[in-house]
C-alpha cells in the first residue's frame, strides 16, 4: 500500500485544506455584516495660532471627539486604528491632511467614548497658510481583522476657520 510518510502527507494537505475553506466561508460572513459608526467632532476653541521660527503656522486646538464605533466589531474584529485629520488646501498643494489625534481600540468595550482633548501632534503648515483659511475634519478608522482583508472607513465635518490672526 501507502508509506507511513505519504499517509501523513496525505493528512497534513487535506487539514490545511479544511481549514483554508473554513476561514474562507468565515470571511465571507463578515462582509455581510452592516456597520454603522455614530461620530461627531466639534473645535471647542483655539488655544493658539503663531509663527514658529522657520516661518510656518502652528495651531493648537481643543477638540470634543464623541463616537461610538461599536458597530464596526464583529466576530472578525482584531483592533480599530482610528485617527482626526485637518484638511485644507493651500495655493501650494491642493490638499493637506495632517494628523491631530489617533488611537487604538482593542475591544467593543473601548469602541465608545467621548474626550475633549487637545491635538496630540502639531498642527503645522508649510508656510503661513492657516490664518483665516477653512478647514475639514474627518475621522477615519482601519478595521484590521483576524482573517482576511483590512479596510477602511471615515466621517467628515466641514465648516472650521482657522483665526484671522496671530495670538
């Protein structure tokens, strides 16, 4: 008949089969699950707006982030990275984006909260660009699962100015 070895072999392929099917037909399954994140951001105030040394704006901002990114986890969710960008354009590019706050949540526990905190990283803009000038602000979160794919997802608020003036 069959050597021990070709019987393992054998075993070994058709369990690994078993199990890439599985994990297939259980992927398949979380793309039918329907998110629906609740996300609200406000600036509650400037805490500043200067001219730093090498001629660039930096803003300081005090921010009311309030979500509830329950929704997203399923049976599939490992983590959520989820970060608050500033965007706005300038006449020398046509779209900044800069990162003011992020986090990681590992558990629906955590996936609701509500903070009012000031941008963890600089508001700085290549030039003096920032002065009066409108800005958007989205939070987007990447849903990294256990199996398969990782995507994305995002709320935007239009509707911030930025100072007239230096304080």
């Amino acid at each position: 008949m069959h050597t021990f070895l070709y019987r393992l072999n054998a075993a070994i392929s058709f369990a690994l089969l078993a199990l890439a099917a599985i994990c297939i037909a259980a992927s398949m399954t979380d793309v039918i699950h329907n998110a629906n994140p609740s996300v609200d951001i406000k600036v509650v105030k400037f805490e500043g707006l200067r001219r730093t040394n090498g001629g660039n704006d930096e803003a300081r901002i005090a921010l009311n982030i309030s979500a509830d990114l329950t929704s997203i986890f399923s049976w599939n969710t490992k983590q959520l990275f989820v970060f608050v960008a500033a965007e706005y354009a300038t006449p020398k590019n046509s779209w900044n984006q800069i990162s003011l706050w992020d986090s990681i949540i590992t558990s629906k526990d955590d996936a609701k909260f509500q903070a009012v905190l000031y941008n963890k990283y600089g508001l700085i803009d290549q030039g003096n660009n920032l002065r009066g000038h409108d800005f958007n602000l989205t939070m987007y979160w990447h849903v990294m699962p256990k199996t398969t794919m990782m995507y994305t997802g995002s709320k935007s608020f239009t509707g911030f100015n930025f100072p007239d003036s230096y304080f």
